[in-house]
C-alpha cells in the first residue's frame, strides 16, 4: 500500500517539527528539504530523523531540479554525508533515505548510505512534459543502477495525455521500487491513485505553511488525501470512479462519494479528472476501468458521442452528467434533472411549477436541465442568456420566452419573478462577489435560487435574501443528483446516515 510523504520546506528545524507534529496522524514519512533551511540549520540535521520519529526522506534540491539550493556541488555532498555519518545501530535515529539526481555519481556516499540502511532514491525532474510512455519506461529503467535503489520520476503535465503516458509507463513498470510524479493540476489524480500506479508514496503539502501554495503544482495536503480521497483505503483493485471537467476548481463531489465508499466499507475511489479534452478522459476511463463517472461542465453536450445507450432525459436534454460502463460502452443519464426539480420543489413545498412564472439566467447544461423540468412539470420560463441565440434556441424547443444579458429586460424579468434562477457560473469561488442580474433590484416576493454552492451565499443570494427572498443555494440539488448517480453506479440506493 502507498504511503504519504509530508514535504517539510520550512526555514528551520524547529518549524519543520511543529509542521509535522501538526500532520502526524496523516503522514506515514517526511520528507527533509535542506534546501529550504537557513544556511546555518543545515549542518543540524543529522539529528532530525531522532526528533521526528518517523522515517525521513534527506533531500538537498539544486535550483537546476527546481529546489532552492545555490551553494556548490561539493558543499551539498558534504552536507549530505555529514547526514549521513555518526550512522547509529538503531535505523530510526538515521535517515530512512536520501535522494540523490540521476546525474550525480558518488559511489562513496551510496555504499556508506547502503552500509547503514539508508535507501536510495535515484531521482528525475525533468522540466517539460513526457514525450511518450516508451520514453518515460525507458528514462526510469534506466535510473536503476545497483538494482536496490528506489527510482523517481517527475514531469510537468499540461493535459490529460500526458498523464496517461504516466499510467501507461507505471504498468510498463511494474514490480519496480518506484515513485511516478505528474506534476501540474492535470495530474490530480495520479497523487491519488498512487497504490493503482505502484508508486510507493506521494508527496503531500503542508497547507498552513508557504501561503497554502503547494510546493509542487498538483499536490495535495494529507488530511484531503485521508478524508477527502480515503488513500489509505486504496488498492491497486480498487473500482474507480470520477468527474470529468474543466477546469473542474470546484466539486464536491469527491467528497460525497468517497464518504460513502468509507462508510460501506466499499472497495471503491472517486478521484477528479480535470480535462480539457472529453476524448482523453475517456481512453484514459478505458485504460483504469472507471466504472461511472459524473460529466461537468464544459463537456455535459459533447461527451454524447461516446454514449452507446441514452436515458430519455438525456435524449430530450442533449446533456449528460452521468456515464456508467456497461458490457456494450458507456450509458449515459442526466440527473440534474431531478436533482434540480427536487432540490427547487422540496423548498417550496409543491409538486409542481404549475401556474408559475420562472427567470432563468443562463442557458448552459444546467439550465436546459432546469428548463426541462419546469416545462415537463407545468411552469413559464423567461430565459436570459449572454449569448441571446442560446437562450432563443432553448425557448424555442418548449414555447417560452427569451432575452439577452447585455440589454436586462427588467419589466420582463418583473413578469416572470416568482422564481429567478441563476443557472450560470458567476459568483461562484469562494470570495467572488460578482452578480449575474446586479442591475435587478428584488422585492422581496421573489424565490430567489443560485446554483452555486462555494460560497454558501453567493452576492446574488446575500442581495436576495436582504431583500427579504427566500433563498436557495445548489448544494442540496448537487447532493441530489449524486444521490441518483450514486443509484445509476451502483443500482442500489444511496445508504443515507
Ligand atoms: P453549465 O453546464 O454549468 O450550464 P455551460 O453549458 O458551459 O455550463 O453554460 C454556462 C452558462 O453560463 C452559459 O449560459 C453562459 O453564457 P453563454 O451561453 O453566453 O456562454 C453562462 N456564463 C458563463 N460565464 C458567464 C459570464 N461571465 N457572464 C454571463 N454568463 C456567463
């Protein structure tokens, strides 16, 4: 089973400890990096493994390799052997490991680390992304000079292929004492699914420190690692799930899942895939055997392609926001559908939108969902779109009326005022304060609902509810629509607590 590296780049020892102390029930070992200490800290270290009491990973970065250390070659090798002399009889008092570039050839420094169980990592960053799986095979096979070291490879990533070259080259690979790292926020999962790779550990950040820039881009924390994404729950057997979108910076969704997946004591994983691109999310499906994934945005419309059966919601919608693996391909369903006019009915304690008069702003995947559902259950929707052809197309199709953004038709919008939706992306992320209808002044009548959900309270919300309108956010139709995807994954109902 993998492990979990805590990167300590704190400036002394002391702060380092206090980082790791903070972080222990979630770390299995910690990485050292001299590289960030003050220059005078540095000659301390032979005693931290001793005051850590975990395993310690020495690592003395050069700016080259993207760390911090600009002192000459022959000063970081004595540093390190300095760490790694006075070798104790216990192994716990020592360093558990040291890494060292694949460039760097001291014999002398490897067989005195050898002699009193010091591992070597013989590492590799390379500073632009993977040209091909064969290639990265051949660099890591190629880092193995003693046969016992551990071998670590690390590249940038930009898209989705990249990171499945790294997949590719990790079965290639297999058996080997190895670290795979895909850096960059595409490469999300591949900290996650470390056990999956047979990577032995992955790197994670200490958030409170180094103004919660992980060190690394794509890194995460150890607590998100256990809690979000049960890690140490996962086996190279584990079922994968996951969301598809782009740029996928806000879901909860792994969370929902993965709590369930613990709590049922379930052998599975819901890992985010973030990608640009709908056609290598799904080669890369194929290549993990994802069983089910959730579809966002941009990629609800053009991942129909794919689909080999659709729900009758999806093919009256043209959106999907589920796909599950079937014998003959991928199924798609909608469950924003329900999802939506669940959340919406519940909090206004109806059965239908009958007799209702709706404004919807936006006119994307959510909002044909929405329409959809306000249309099948007796309602009147105004739709206002940036694009005001996008909104006509969608009135269109169910006989409502249409209207653009950029000249707000207040009157109208006053016409259709029982509810206002926000079915767009604005005012989403914590701390946005942007509002996608600022020049509408509420009477206090309206129902008022935002589909965003991060802040609870989004500006258009707050401005809402000080107006006197009951409000909605979208967490308890996302909570919905996972509940059904959940049924669709797994044909079983969502176990509530
Ligand atoms: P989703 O599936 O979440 O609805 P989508 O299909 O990409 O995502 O649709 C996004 C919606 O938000 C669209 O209505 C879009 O307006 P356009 O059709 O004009 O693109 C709207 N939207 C996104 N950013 C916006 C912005 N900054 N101002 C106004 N509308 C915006």
């Amino acid at each position: 089973m993998s492990k979990i590296c805590l990167c300590l780049c704190e400036k002394t020892l002391e702060e380092n400890l206090r980082v790791l102390e903070q972080h222990r029930a979630y770390i299995d070992l910690v990485e050292l990096r001299v590289d960030k200490l003050l220059p005078n800290e540095r000659f301390l270290i032979r005693r931290f493994p001793a005051l850590a009491g975990m395993p310690v990973v020495l690592t003395i970065r050069r700016q080259s390799d993207g760390g911090s250390y600009n002192g000459t070659e022959s000063g970081r090798l004595t540093l390190i052997g300095n760490a790694l002399a006075y070798a104790e009889a216990d192994r716990r008092m020592n360093f558990a490991y040291f890494d060292i570039e694949e460039d760097v050839d001291v014999p002398s420094l490897e067989e005195a680390a050898r002699a009193f169980g010091t591992r070597v990592i013989r590492s590799l960053h390379l500073s632009s992304p993977p040209e091909s799986a064969a290639a990265i095979t051949a660099r890591v096979k190629a880092l193995v000079h003693f046969g016992d070291e551990i071998v670590k490879y690390a590249a940038p990533v930009n898209t989705l292929d990249d990171v499945i070259m790294i997949y590719a080259a990790a079965r290639e690979l297999n058996g080997l004492d190895k670290i795979l790292i895909a850096m960059g926020s595409a490469g999300v999962s591949t900290r996650i699914l470390t056990s999956k790779i047979g990577s032995m550990w992955t790197y994670a950040y200490a958030p409170e420190t180094g103004a919660g820039i992980p060190p690394a881009p794509g890194q995460l924390d150890p607590r998100t690692l256990c809690d979000t994404y049960r890690f140490r729950k996962i086996k190279p057997d584990s079922a994968v799930y996951g969301i598809l979108g782009y740029p996928l910076k806000v879901t909860a969704s792994p969370l929902l899942f993965n709590t369930v997946f613990t709590r049922e004591k379930m052998n599975a994983i819901y890992v985010p895939f973030p990608s640009e691109s709908d056609e290598s999310f799904i080669r890369l499906a194929q290549m993990l055997d994802v069983r089910g994934a959730s579809v966002t945005v941009p990629h609800k419309q053009n991942i129909l392609k794919y689909l080999t059966s659709q729900s009758a919601d999806v093919q009256n919608l043209g959106a999907c926001n589920t796909i599950v693996r079937t014998e003959e391909g991928w199924a798609g369903y909608n469950t924003d559908t329900l999802g939506f006019s669940g959340s919406l009915l519940n909090f206004i304690g109806k059965k239908s939108f009958r007799g209702m008069k709706i404004t919807i702003i936006g006119a994307g995947g959510a909002a044909r969902a929405a329409l959809y559902q306000i249309w099948r259950l007796g309602g009147k929707a105004f739709i206002i779109n940036r694009s005001r052809g996008r909104a006509e197309e969608l009135a269109d199709k169910y006989g409502f009326a249409a209207g653009s953004l950029n000249e707000i038709p207040l009157n109208k919008i006053r016409n259709y005022s029982d509810i206002i939706i926000n079915t767009t992306s604005v005012g989403m992320g914590a701390g946005c304060k942007d509002d996608p209808l600022p020049a509408y002044k509420f009477r206090g009548t309206e129902i008022v609902m935002d589909l965003v959900y991060v802040p609870t309270q989004s500006a258009f919300l707050a401005r809402a509810a000080a107006a006197g309108c009951p409000t909605l956010n979208g967490y308890d139709m996302l909570l919905r629509q996972a509940k059904l995807q959940y049924n669709l994954f797994f044909n079983s109902d969502y176990p509530e607590i």
